[in-house]
C-alpha cells in the first residue's frame, strides 16, 4: 500500500492521478490483448504469417505505449506544452515529407520507413495539435490583445493542407471537428462557427468530385449496389449472427474472410464472438473517460486546462465514436482505429501520448502549486 502521509515521487503521483480513468484505460488495453487474439490469428494466416503474429506485436506495442503514458502523467503543465511543441514541429515535417517518400498503399501515402520501424506521422500530429490549440485559445482568453486565434486557424490550415496532401480525410475530418469543438468553446460567434462549417462542406464536396476513393466510398454508403461493400457486409452480418451474448471465444466464423478484423472491424469481431453486451461495455468505457475528463475540465479554472482536457477528450471520443459507427454502417469508412483495442503501434503509442496528457492535467494538484505553476508560465514563453 502507498501511504498519503509518505511523500515519494510515486506516492505523490499515485494520490493525484485520476484513478478511475486510468483504471478504464487500463481495461481498454487489456481488452485490446482478448479481441487480438480473437480477431488477428485468421489474418495473420491468410498473409502466411505465424497464427499469433499479430498478437504478439499487439502486446510489444503495448509496452512503449505503456511507458508513454506512465512518463507523460508525471509531467507539470508546462512541460507538456513544451514537449507537445517538440512533437508538432517533428510530425509536421514527418507528414510533410511521406507524400513524397512514403509508400503509397490503397492510393494514399502516410506511411514513412524510420530504421526499419513502420510509422504514420499524422497519428502524433493529433495530439499535440491539441495542445497547442489549446494554448492558443487559452492565451486568447487570458490576453484578448494576443492574436491567438488567428495563429490557431493558421495551424488548423497548415495541418489540413498536410493531411490532405496524403490524402487522409479521415484524419483531416477529426481534427477539423476538434478544433472547432474547441473554437466554440472558446467563445467564438455562431456565425464564425457556421462560416467554418461551411467551409469544411465545400472541402468535402471538392474531395468527392476530386479524389476517386472518397467518390467510392461516398457512393457506396449512400447506395451500396453502387460497388463493393465487402467489409461492412461481413460486420453488419458479425452483429447479426453474434446477437446478445455472442458465439463464444473463438467461434467467430466471419472473421477468417473479413480483411480488416484485427484493426478497423475489430469491434465487429467482438460482435461476433462475445456479443452486443461486450459492444456495449466497450462504448461505456470509452463514454466513461469522455465525460469524466469534460467534467474534469468543466471545475478547471485555468484556460489553458480546461482547453487542453476537453480537447483530449473529444479527439479520443470523436475516434471511437468513428470507428463503432463504420462498423455498424452509420457512417462511411475512414479506416481509423478504435483506441487501445485495435492493432497499430502509431495509434497505440500517440493514443498513450494523449491519454498520459490528459491524467497530468486532470492530476489533483493543490491550488498554490497550480497558481504557482501559472505564473511561472506567463512570465516565460512555452518553448
């Protein structure tokens, strides 16, 4: 046991940690270990792989990912805004340079080849964009005088123009809606908020008329006898043949043909296999760790905080709710992960990055160290 009256490193940490929700992260991961082995052995055969080759990579990503997120808990606010700095300035040059030098796979180029490491610079990106967004927006409230507002639309064009290079949507589409979550939360006009959204619509209408695949998938959602529409056949049947409670671990049938179970359907193979009940706790956990964080951020008075939190919390929530609802044919697909569960060591680790911010922010400091921590910032600049 750690004891309160005890001042350690680890027992200062473990007493101002938000427990619960690292307690649901940590059940999030370790249900991403169950579902891989349901959902990745079938895949892994179909590319003459060995039967737990996945898995096993699964559970060797978790171990940075896990270290990530310990490391990124302890750290005062402001190191977090400076190592988010670090890691922007870093991803924006990786993603800038992987039309040019990454392979190209499915008509899209987001990949780049780091000593023999397979890395997708853009899922980094996110998160730090987050930061500095917030930042942004919580010097706007602190000095209206500051044009904050205007260096944040300029980051939110310079990532847009990037992801859009590649080309990824998907990724544009998240962080497009995060920061204009953020945008209105930080006091900005409705008419403003509608202008962007606006502008974010003829994009849209501009990438169907412009970029083949996007058409594809359009069409296909609206009128599925308009192409294939292979994966979600096969999801939307896991959750009819799963039913409640499931075919029972490693029953699942559908899995051996669907492509893409162990990473965007793995929420379809767990359909399949455990149920719609275990559908239900995975969405529970992911709403839990939303709503405790925008509650968490709500009682915050600190800007830069309050900005960062609920940023953190959309963009994790925003994504599981994209891949659930891909699965279930709510939406067209835009090939993202569903957190901590599905395989991909880029999404792993920059979720862990994400979620290690979003416990040091949500830490139950006292007050004169938050006022201290606060002025200190604003009598030096975050880099």
């Amino acid at each position: 046991m750690v004891s309160r009256a005890q001042r350690t490193p680890f027992g200062d940490w473990w007493w101002t940690i938000d427990r619960l929700t690292l307690a649901a992260i940590v059940v999030l991961m370790l249900g991403g270990i169950i579902l891989s082995l349901a959902a990745s052995p079938p895949v892994a055969a179909r590319l003459n792989l060995e039967p737990f080759h996945f898995v096993n990579r699964h559970v060797l990503f978790l171990v940075p990912a896990i270290l990530v997120l310990l490391t990124v808990s302890v750290l005062p606010p402001r190191h977090i805004r400076r190592l988010a700095l670090v890691v922007f300035i870093v991803s924006v040059v990786l993603v800038a340079a992987t039309p040019i030098f990454g392979a190209e796979i499915k008509g899209a180029r987001r990949w780049l080849v780091i000593m023999g490491v397979n890395i997708q610079p853009s899922e980094f990106l996110k998160p730090a964009f987050v930061i500095l967004t917030a930042w942004l927006f919580g010097e706007s409230a602190r000095r209206p005088e500051m044009p904050a507002n205007t260096v944040a639309l300029g980051l939110l064009m310079l990532v847009v123009s990037l992801l859009v290079l590649q080309p990824d949507f998907g990724q544009t589409m998240l962080i497009a809606l995060v920061w204009g979550a953020l945008f209105f939360m930080a006091g900005m006009r409705l008419i403003w908020v509608a202008g962007l959204g606006g502008v974010a619509a003829v994009g849209l209408v501009g990438a169907y008329f412009t970029v083949p695949h996007v058409a594809r998938r359009i069409k296909r959602f609206i009128d599925p006898s308009s192409g294939d529409t292979y994966n979600i056949d096969y999801a939307l049947e896991s959750f009819a043949r799963g039913g409640w409670l499931g075919r029972g671990p490693g029953e699942g049938t559908l899995k051996r043909t669907l492509p893409e179970g162990h990473t965007d359907f793995i929420f379809a193979v767990a359909a399949e296999e455990f149920g719609i009940v275990l559908c239900l706790v995975l969405a529970a956990l992911f709403a839990f760790i939303v709503i405790r964080a925008l509650r968490n951020a709500l009682h915050n008075e600190d800007p830069f905080t309050r900005f960062a939190v609920s940023g953190l919390a959309i963009l994790f929530g925003l994504q599981s709710a994209i891949n659930m609802a891909v699965n279930l044919h709510l939406m067209p697909a835009k090939g993202m992960t569903l957190p901590f569960v599905s395989y991909g060591g880029s999404s792993m680790i920059s979720l862990a990055y994400g979620m290690g911010m979003l416990l040091a922010l949500t830490r139950d400091r006292p007050l004169a160290e938050m006022m201290a921590s606060r002025d200190a910032y604003a009598m030096r600049s975050p880099a």
